[in-house]
C-alpha cells in the first residue's frame, strides 16, 4: 500500500528514487577530502565536473594544495587512492596534468542506475524541493492593450519554472498579476461614456480569429484613441479623472463598464495561452484590483512600523541603497497626494497575501528586467516589515527583451509594437514550409497540425534555451530549423527514437531491458551518463531560475543519441542481449526526452 503525505505525495521514498552519478562523485569525493585534508577544508566544494577527458573531473586537490603549500600531484594522488579504495561505482582514476583527477566510472554502475529509472516514476527523479511553496508570478498582461512580444518571455519562462518546480515536488501557485486596475480605466471608460457608437465588444468585431484576441485589438485602438484625447483635451482629462474616483469610490454604472472590459481582455489573454498551451488558467489570474480591498491596512501597517515617510502630502519610502540621477534617493511612492495607490502599494499587498494567504516560502517574480529598481525596492520594503525572514525568499526572476530579426527592439514596420498572435502565424506559417519539404507525403491535416505543434515549440525553445537576462533576436527561420539547436530538432529526434520504438515492437522477443552485465561501446556509456543527469539538469533549474539549464541538457541528450545510434546497430546484427540493453537507451532516451520537453511546455510528437 502506498502511503501519502498531508499534501498528497507518496512518502514510499528512495527505493523509487537514483542521485545522480555527478552527485554520488561529488560525494566521494569530498568523502576522500576529509580524510586527507585538515578538517576546515574538508567541506569545501569538490570541484566535480563532467569532462571531455574522462567522466568527470575534480580539480579540489590545485586549489587545496595551494592552500597548504603542498604539492598538488601528490595531493591528488592522495585522494586517487581513497577514491580507489572507497567508491565501488568507480572504475579508474588518473591524475593528469597539475593535478586534476580523471574519474571514469564502471557500466555496471550506469546500468544498474538506468535500470531504476526505466521502470521508476517520474524517471527516479528525487522530489528536492518537496518543502518549497513556490509562488510565481508570470505572465501579467494589461487589460485593454495587446498582449505584445513583451509578455511572451515571462509567460513562457514562468510556465517552465512552474512545471520545473512542481515536479520537484514542490507546492507551485501561479500569479497572472494582470494589469486591470489605474488610472487610465478612468480615461477608457470615461470615452466609452461619451461615445456610445464606438465598437470594441468582441460581438462588435466582424472576426474574431481563434488566439488573436479580435476583440482586445478592438479595445486597444480604442484605447490609443482614448489616449489621445486625453491628451489632447484638457476637460476630456478632468472628466476621466473624476471617471477613476467613480470608479474607486464603486459606482454602478462605471464598474459594470470596467467589469466588461476585464472580461473581454480576459478572454482574449486566455485564447493565447491556450494556444500557446501555458498552464495559466483564469482561476490563476490575481490581478492589479484583487488587492484593492487590503491597500490600505498595508499602508497602516506600513506607517506603524516606522516605515513610511511623508512627503509633499504622499506616502513613500526611502532606501539609502537605491539612489538615482545626482546621487538622489529615489523614493517609493506608497500613496500619492491624491490619496490614489499605484503599481507599488498593490505589489507590497500582494507579497504580504503571498506570505500570509499563499504561505510561500519563495516568492519568483518573472518579470521584465526594466522592472528591477522596482523589485529592489518591493524587497528592500518588505524585508523591513518582516514579511520577507530568513524562511521567505524573494528573487526577481528578470527577463531581457526580444528584438526583431535586424537585433534592434522590434517593432512593426509602423513603428507599433508586436502583437504575440502575429508573430505566432508567422511561426506556423515558416513551420508549415520547412515540414513540408522534408515529408512532401503529409496531407494537409496532418500537416497543419504537425507545423502547429512544431511552430509552438520552436518558439518556446528559442525562449527557453536562451538565459533569462539575455536579449534575444525573434527569427523565425532559425527557430523552426530541423538543424541545430532547436525545438523542431529536439521533436524530431523524440519522433525518431519511437519510429525505432515501433519497428522494434514488430520483432518478436524484443523487449527493453537494461543488461547490467554487459560491456558498454563509448557511445552508449556517454548516453548512459547523459540520462543520468536528468534529474541534476533540473536541480540546477531549480537552484538558478534558468530553464535554459534544461534547454541545454536535452539538447545534448539528443546529441548523444544521435551518436550512439550512428555507432551502435539496435535491431540488426547484434545478439538479443545487446538488443534488449540498446533497446532500453532508446526507451529512456524517448522517455526522457519527452518529460523534459514536457517540463518545458513542449509537446513530443510520435511522427512529424
Ligand atoms: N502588468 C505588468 C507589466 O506589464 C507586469 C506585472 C508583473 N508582476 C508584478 N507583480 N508586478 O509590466
């Protein structure tokens, strides 16, 4: 019987469950760095990485000699030997060079390792962050605009660090802080008010094209217009300033006009995700006004800490650390002198309701890098208030931004910015050609579909192959390449691997099953050691926020498979023991690609 924990976890552990292989010699490691190191420099970092020159290598014994003013050689030899004599999994270790340590370790211990992971759940991946309430918040467009290339990367990102997460083990809650609340409601609803005649219900729109949100480019040119009458007309701008305090103050006729609004963006925002099949459903969004009821007991609560300054009438608060231009410090506005919140106050009250309601112990914000004095600031505020302890952690997940094919900030050949649906149809569009080309057999079904599942996961994949932080060109021809680093490759070879999957099934006594008594080709020890390192890709998504970390894994995955089955016969020619181990690398190969894919958001196809 299988026993569950409070929040329904199995608690039958470790049987089901393989460390790494690069973790188990980390350990060994340092386990042979206590016996021979004094023991304040036994704890150090073991320096294990994978190498070209062995398995792995540990370069401990430089940095430790250095220390000690001993030789390092001899040193490394030191720990060479309690390796030798200690770590079964082991096979040979070489001192090379100044003293680096070359380990290489036995097929039987990958063998035995991949075997559990065949048949274990979720591919013998320990649950490492099982004690972790991980909110994030991602995503979070603005009712009344356009979802625009802007939001594609924190909603991609926070879509992959969610699904990372939760299989981890973690307690994920997803945020969409949509942006439905401010001032410029005031001035939409005010203009709405006065023109009556203006169309920009989706019922107005003559089409309203699945995923492309008809409906909020209605509302967005409605809201340009607004916006330049606002601008333009002095007692337009008065009457929707007064709109915003009707609107604040709950006037019927005013929030029912917001409320359609909201709804009409909503929707919208909910075609994209689902066409780009993000997990963000509405009951995840938290928007800018579901905070309004709590923004002013977080101003008391702000002021009776000491926390909160006056200034001209507002309420903000200062930092030494964070100053701007002439080295004056930059305040953050709390309450305006109107009596009016911002971005600010509804940030504060969400982390608070993040803590306190959620119970997360880390708070990740995928959000735009323009936005990283703000956090700073959101961080700085909360710390002081005793909402972020030593038990709550808070990062600004930053993400760069995405510029046209030309490497300048992109933009529509108007000067507008983007829309997401358009640059998803030129995707599906360039997807559509390449597979085409290479399988002219499709019919027009199947190949719509296939450039549709390929096209979503070349776009992803650019995305998340890509750090965080860093800018990134949006060109469509390479994204959706069947060469090189690309989604499109990552699916094929999936689809390869079950192509061979298939064939196999057609050849009697042809099962998949790990033989740990058989010598291993190079090519299939590499492999073997690539699988293994599943579960450590994902740790280091974890520990650094960067699914890139995983991008990056499967993309050498698929590599060494490619090697292996260019060296290694699987069906033909080989006996059926060395058919059923060859057999067994493919189906972990298959397997693991296509959790990972999964994990980030990318659908495996069998055919393509
Ligand atoms: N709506 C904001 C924007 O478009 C993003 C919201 C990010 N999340 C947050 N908690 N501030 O810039």
């Amino acid at each position: 019987m299988r026993r569950f924990d409070s929040r329904g976890r199995s608690t039958q552990k470790m049987v089901d469950q393989v460390r790494p292989l690069a973790d188990e010699v980390g350990a060994a490691v340092s386990a042979a760095m206590e016996q021979a190191l004094p023991a304040e420099l036994a704890s150090a970092d073991p320096l294990v990485r994978p190498s070209d020159h062995a398995d792995f290598q540990a370069n401990v014994a430089l940095s430790m000699a250095k220390r000690l003013g001993r030789n390092p050689r001899e040193l490394a030899g030191t720990l060479r030997d309690h390796l030798v004599a200690h770590a079964p999994f082991v096979a040979s270790v070489e001192v090379s060079g100044p003293g680096f340590l070359n380990i290489d370790l036995t097929d039987a211990a990958l063998l035995e390792r991949l075997s559990v992971r065949l048949t274990a759940p979720r591919l013998g991946v320990p649950a490492s962050q099982a004690d972790e309430v991980a909110v994030i918040d991602y995503s979070g467009p603005n009712v009344a605009k356009e979802m625009h290339v802007g939001h594609l990367r924190s909603t991609l990102i926070g879509d992959a660090l969610a699904r990372v997460l939760d299989f981890l083990g973690a307690r994920v809650v997803r945020q969409n802080h949509v942006g439905d609340w401010g001032t410029q409601f005031g001035m939409l609803i005010q203009y709405i008010l006065e023109h009556p005649e203006a169309s920009w219900r989706s019922k107005d729109e003559d089409v309203v094209r699945a995923g492309t949100g008809g409906a909020v480019s209605a509302l967005d040119q409605l809201y340009r217009t607004a916006r330049a009458a606002f601008d333009a007309d002095p007692e337009f701008k008065e009457r929707s300033q007064r709109r915003v305090v009707a609107l604040q103050g709950g006037d019927a006729e005013t929030v029912a006009i917001w409320k359609e609004i909201v709804a009409e963006s909503e929707t919208a925002f909910q075609q994209v995700y689902e066409r780009l099949g993000v997990l963000l459903t509405r009951d995840d969004t938290a928007g800018e006004s579901f905070y309004n009821p709590w923004l002013n007991d977080v101003v008391d609560e702000l002021a009776a800490k000491g926390i909160v300054e006056d200034s001209e009438g507002a309420k903000v608060i200062f930092f030494d650390e964070i100053r701007g231009p002439e080295d004056k410090p930059v305040p953050m506005l709390v309450r305006k002198s109107d009596g009016g919140f911002g971005y600010a106050a509804t940030d504060l009250a969400t982390l608070r309701h993040s803590v306190d309601h959620h119970g997360g112990t880390r708070l990740i914000y995928v959000v735009d890098s323009r936005q990283s004095q703000h956090f700073d600031m959101l961080f700085r505020a909360a710390r002081r208030a005793g909402w972020l302890t030593d038990s709550v952690e808070a990062v600004h997940a930053a993400n760069g931004t995405i510029n046209g094919p030309d490497g300048k900030p992109f933009k529509t050949r108007a000067g507008g910015t983007v829309r997401l649906a358009d640059l998803l149809d030129d995707a599906q569009h360039a997807a559509r050609n390449v597979v085409a080309e290479k399988d002219p057999g499709l019919d027009q079904e199947e190949l719509t579909e296939i450039a549709r599942v390929a096209s979503i996961g070349a776009v992803k994949y650019a995305e998340l192959s890509t750090s965080r932080n860093r800018d990134y060109s949006f060109d469509v021809a390479r994204m959706v390449s069947f060469n090189g680093q690309t989604g499109v490759y990552l699916q094929y070879t999936h689809t390869r691997i079950a192509s061979i999957l298939r064939r196999a099934a057609e050849v009697e006594g042809a099962g998949a099953v790990f033989q740990p008594e058989l010598a291993l080709e190079p090519a299939e020890h590499a492999l073997g050691l690539a699988l293994d390192g599943f579960g450590r890709a994902l740790t280091e998504v974890a520990d650094t926020l960067e699914p890139h970390q995983l991008a990056g894994y499967l993309y050498a995955l698929a590599k060494a498979f490619t090697t292996f089955y260019e060296s290694c016969p699987v069906l033909k020619g080989v006996s059926p023991e060395v058919r059923a181990n060859r057999l067994a690398f493919c189906e972990l190969t298959r397997a693991t690609l296509a959790q990972g894919l999964e994990l980030l958001g990318i659908t495996a196809p069998d055919r393509m």
